[in-house]
C-alpha cells in the first residue's frame, strides 16, 4: 500500500513539469506576454522589458524559457504582476482562501443534498419520487451555471428590492463596500446566492451518481444474503448498501474537481467574487503572464492531487483493487 | 399457469421479429421526454430556418423611431426590445439559427473526427493509444472554461491556420474552436464501444480472411458503434451551444459585426440587463438556451438508452 502511493506521488512530479511545460507553451503563443506588457506599459524602456523577459523566463527558446521560469518559481523569485507591478502571492493567496471557501460550502451543502436525493430516488426506482428528483437533477446539468445565476439574481437581488424594499442576497463581493474585519453573517449572506449557483451543479450530479450506485448494489447476491439473515432494512440500507454504493462516487468526486472548478470560475466571475474564477479571467484578459503561471500551477497541481486522493481512497475502500 | 406461458412465448416471439435497429426505435419512441424533445427541436429549426418568414424585424432593424429603447413586451415588440430598439423576438430567432448552426457543424467536425481517433487508438492500442488518452484525460480534467480560452488564444495566434479559421471572432473560427475542442469526449466514447468490439467473433472472422486494418475500422467497427457515436454527437452539439454561450458571455464569443447575433451574445447582453431590471433582456433568451439544451440532452440520454440494450436504467 504504501509503496504503491509513494509510486503514485512520485509519478505526479514528473507529471507537474509536463503539463506546466505545455501550459507554458500554450499561454506564450496564447497571450504573448511581452506584447501585452508593452501594451499595458507603453512608456517602459528596453531595459524594463528585457528585465521583465529575463525574470519571467520568456526566453525566445522555450525549454530554456521555461527552465528560467521554473527555477525562479521555486526560488520564491516571483516576477509581478505587469498592471501597476503587484505582488503575485497576496493577490494569489486571498483569491485561493475566498475560493476555496465558497467551493467547500457549495461542495458539503451539494454533496450532502445529492446524495440524500439519489438515495431516495434508488429506494423505489421508477416512483413519483424518484421520476421527481431524477428529472431535477437532469434539469439541474443541463442548465448552464451561468443562467441559473442571472436569474437568481434577478429575482432575489432585483426583483426582491422591487418588491419588498430591501434585496435578500446582495449580488456581488464578499463584503459591502468599505467593510472592515470579519462578520459571519454579512459573508454568508454574500456567499449564500454563489453558493446555491454551484451547489444546484454539484447536487444534480452527485445525485445521479448515488442513484445508479445504489441501485446496482441494492440488487446484487449480498443484499440479498444480508435480507435472508433477517437483519433489519435500516441496517442494511446504511451498512451494507450505502457503504458499497459510495465507493464509486469517490472516484468520481475527484474527477469531477474540475467541472467544479469551471462552475465556480463563471458563478465568481457574476458575482463579482474575489476568488481564483475572477483573478484568471482579469489577468488572461489582460495577457499577465506572471499573473497566470502561478495559478496554473494551483490549478495542475490540484487536479492532480486529487486524482491521486481517488486514488489510493478507491484503493484503501475496495479491497478487490489490485495495486500492480 | 397456461394464460402466462402463453404470454411469455409471445412476447419472445415479438421481440424476435424485430432487427435490433427497430428495436432501439422502438425503445426510443417509448420515452416520451424523448420525443416531446425531438417534437420541440424540429419546429425550433423549421422556425428558425425560416427566419425571413417569421422573423417580424430585420435582425438589425428597430422597430420603431426613437425613444424605442428597452421597451417591455407588447404588441409591437412581442418580447420586447434591446438598448437600441430592436425586437427581441426576431434576434432570438436570428440568433438561435446561428447557434444551432455553431453546433450542428461543430458537432459533425468532432464526431468525424473523435469517431476516427476513438476508433484507431481503440483498435491500434500500444503507444498510439496511451498517448491519446492520456491528451484526453488532461483535457477533460482541466476546468472547461480555462482550456477553452487557452485553446482559442493559441488557435488564434497561430497566423498559418487563419485561411482555414478566418479571424477570431468570426463564427467559423467558433464553428473550429469547438470541433478541435469536442473531438476529445467523442474519441474516448468510440474507443470504449471499439475496445469491447474488437475481441468479438465477427471482428475476428474478418481478421482471419484477411481483411486490412482500415476495411475492419470501416466496414465492421464503426457501423457497430453508431449508437455511441450518435449519442457522442448530442453531447458534441449541446456542448458547443453552450461552450459558444459561455464564451460570448464572458466577451470571447463571434462578435456583433452588422448587429449579427447568437444565443451567446443574447445572453452576454442579459447580463448587463440584469441590475437594471431589465428582466425580459435576460429571461427569454436563458429559456431558449435552456429549452434548447434541455431537448438535446433528453435526446441524447434516450438515445444512450436505446441503443444499449445492456443499460437496463435499474426501472424494473
């Protein structure tokens, strides 16, 4: 077991590289980061572009461009950012701590609602109820994040002021304008519609999942075995049926990490919600290169950690997996 | 029990004049979200196919001299009009003859080319294959919205395919984007269907009289895989209309040359109209894009239905 998770994260380095390699690449040709600093600084001299070439590695060769880079990513010799010349790791840090906030609320809130709906919509497939959630889930995929939040928004932020003098949810930030400190309440009231727009995505497909799970193992031989010992019908819902039913959905909720991520990158981006959604879109429209290698390297290095998380779960909760 | 004997052998009886081709018609035309679906999408597309018919406005024409702006839904202006006085109603249907068509020809471009992929790294195996999968797997993990603004920027540079593309904003450039982007999904569906298909008698029989590698992809794999193909086109389509929306929405969608328009930029106005309660701005072209989204899907998922007959969907 553990030689087979200290192969699986060793492997994930090499990987790393790899993929910020072609990230690299891929934003070099994509945004052109030194055409964009010239355009967001006209007046900088040559020196200042060719210091700004030197730290960030954008080397016409780009294997050694790319060294460069990494070896002053590692160092801590991180470039700035090319719009009014900011710190990259304040900006990075508050934009990793909002969203990973507002995406560990949606994610429990919908986890937890999707899989109490897929239960009771295995329970008696092919009822009122399951039809009922089965069809809000479907409902609930096909409906882009994007046109859920407009009209939530307009209906809570908009219409509700229209109608009852004062809006429910505010629409945008975390906080109100010119608040200082922390208030439990004004942030939650201010997550409370992002939450929602994310959290209808997660629940429709964790609902799903649990439903066809649960299904297959409520009908297989041990279910019934465990129903000819007499053991009560609770017990063997939550401790033969559930259990078995879950082992797939970890895999799932780790593949699934990046669906989650592209929801909250729109829902912040409505909101107006300082987390990493709306600190990509600012600096890729901008082409702010120092900017977008770091929180790359957040993203790459999530969806991997993840993967590998499925991982060794899958491993360590079915038994039946071999390692090799 | 002579009454259900009889039933039995009957029943046996009836499935087994039927080829597997009806069949699947058979079970698809049992789902009713599925038709009513189907019922929906084709008067869509015969309304929007006949735009100048029932398109009550030029796509860039106001409806009435100015102040014409904004205003709500009435007789003159069924759903009402935009910031600069045009009638919503007929832009919708401008637009959504332009997103459909984004999607059909995405679709077909990634089908075609996922379907070929799928099929010869499937077949092929080895080296071929691992590196395509692991190319999809890397795709299909990132956040959706962040490679396909990548992707589109790097297309975009690259000056050589711009004859091919043409200019980045333009529809085909979308029409591209999308067919480069959704092959992936399509080729690990075919792959999949593929796998299973190649250890299989018929497969062997052709191999074992001599048939050449591209006759066997041709003649025996993909006809076998025309039920996961067609349900990967679904996916393809919808997932263009949507990626076209979403992009546009965040302002890297086809622009509005001579007032042009598409759901994506219909619904990248709604959000301006949003705060200042503009309501009818954002709600009728989210319904569409809705309806149209929720239609295909429907589609796609009976068709999955249908045409695996394994797929028992656990109802019974």
């Amino acid at each position: 077991m553990f030689r087979y998770i200290f192969r699986r994260a060793a492997w994930s380095v090499p990987t790393l590289m790899l993929v910020t390699f072609m990230v690299y690449i891929a934003l070099r040709i994509g945004t052109n980061p030194v055409e964009s600093y010239k355009r967001i600084n006209p007046r900088a001299t040559k020196e200042k572009i060719q210091e700004y070439i030197d730290i960030n590695g954008l080397d016409p060769n780009y294997v050694k461009g790319y060294f460069t880079w990494l070896k002053n990513f590692l160092t801590g010799n991180w470039p700035r950012s090319i719009k009014g010349s900011r710190e990259v790791w304040p900006a990075l840090k508050d934009a990793m701590a909002n969203t990973l906030r507002l995406g560990t609320v949606a994610s429990v809130v919908g986890i937890f609602f999707g899989l109490i709906t897929g239960v009771f919509a295995a329970l008696k497939p092919g009822g009122r109820r399951d039809i009922f959630f089965t069809t809000s889930a479907f409902v609930g995929i096909s409906v882009p994040p994007f046109i859920s939040a407009i009209l939530l928004q307009l209906l809570f932020a908009v219409y509700w002021q229209r109608w009852f003098g004062s809006s429910l949810f505010p629409t945008s930030g975390v906080y109100p304008a010119g608040h200082v400190g922390f208030n439990l309440f004004l942030m939650l009231k201010f997550m409370a519609l992002p939450t929602i727009v994310v959290a209808i995505q997660i629940v429709a497909i964790y609902s799903r999942y649990m439903r066809s799970s649960l299904i297959e193992v409520l009908n297989s031989d041990y279910m019934r075995t465990a129903r000819s010992k007499g053991i009560s019908e609770r017990r063997i819902l939550f401790n033969h049926g559930m259990r078995n039913a879950l082992i797939p959905l970890v895999t799932i909720a780790a593949l699934d990490f990046g669906s989650i991520v592209g929801g909250l990158i729109i829902t912040e981006n409505i909101f107006s919600y300082p987390g990493m959604g709306l600190y990509f879109l600012k600096s890729f429209g901008e082409g702010d290169f120092p900017l977008l290698m770091p929180w790359m390297v957040v993203i790459v290095s999530s969806v991997l950690a993840f993967n590998l998380l499925a991982d060794i779960a899958y491993a360590w909760l079915d038994p039946r997996i071999r390692l090799e | 029990m002579p009454g259900s004997t009889q039933g039995f052998d009957l029943n046996d009886k009836i499935e087994s004049t039927y080829s597997p081709r009806q069949m699947a018609l058979r079970r698809f035309m049992a789902n009713k979200a599925a038709v009513v679906s189907c019922f929906i999408l084709g008067a869509l597309t015969l309304f929007v196919v006949l735009a100048p018919f029932t398109a009550r406005y030029g796509v860039n024409e106001a409806v009435q001299v100015p102040p014409n702006s904004f205003l709500t839904p009435r007789t003159q202006a069924w759903l009402g009009t935009d910031d600069i006085g045009r009638d919503l109603y007929s832009r919708l249907i401008y637009g959504v003859r332009v997103s459909l068509l984004i999607g059909l020809a995405s679709g077909l471009i990634s089908v075609t080319l996922g379907a070929l992929v799928g099929a010869v790294a499937g077949f092929r195996g080895g080296k071929f294959d691992d590196i395509m999968m692991r190319v999809t797997d890397l795709f299909l993990a990132f956040p959706f919205l962040v490679s396909l603004l990548v992707v589109r920027n790097v297309l975009g540079a690259l000056t050589w395919l711009r004859p091919i593309t043409g200019d980045m904003s333009s529809v085909r450039f979308i029409i591209f984007l999308f067919g480069i982007f959704g092959w992936m999904g399509v080729a690990r569906i075919v792959r999949g269907q593929v796998l299973s298909l190649k250890e299989r008698e018929f497969v062997e029989a052709a191999r074992a009289v001599g048939a050449s590698r591209r006759y066997i992809i041709i003649r025996h794999l993909l006809p076998n895989s025309v039920g996961p193909i067609m349900v990967a086109l679904t996916f393809s389509i919808v997932g263009a209309i949507i990626g076209e929306s979403t992009l546009a929405f965040f302002g890297y969608g086809p622009q509005a040359g001579d007032g042009a328009t598409s759901l994506g930029i219909l619904v990248g106005t709604a959000k301006g109209a949003v705060l200042t309660g503009f309501w009818w701005l954002a709600v009728f072209p989210c319904m569409a894009l809705t309806v149209i989204a929720l239609s295909i899907n429907f589609i796609g998922d009976a068709l999955r239905d249908a045409t695996d007959p394994r797929l028992d969907r656990g109802a019974k």
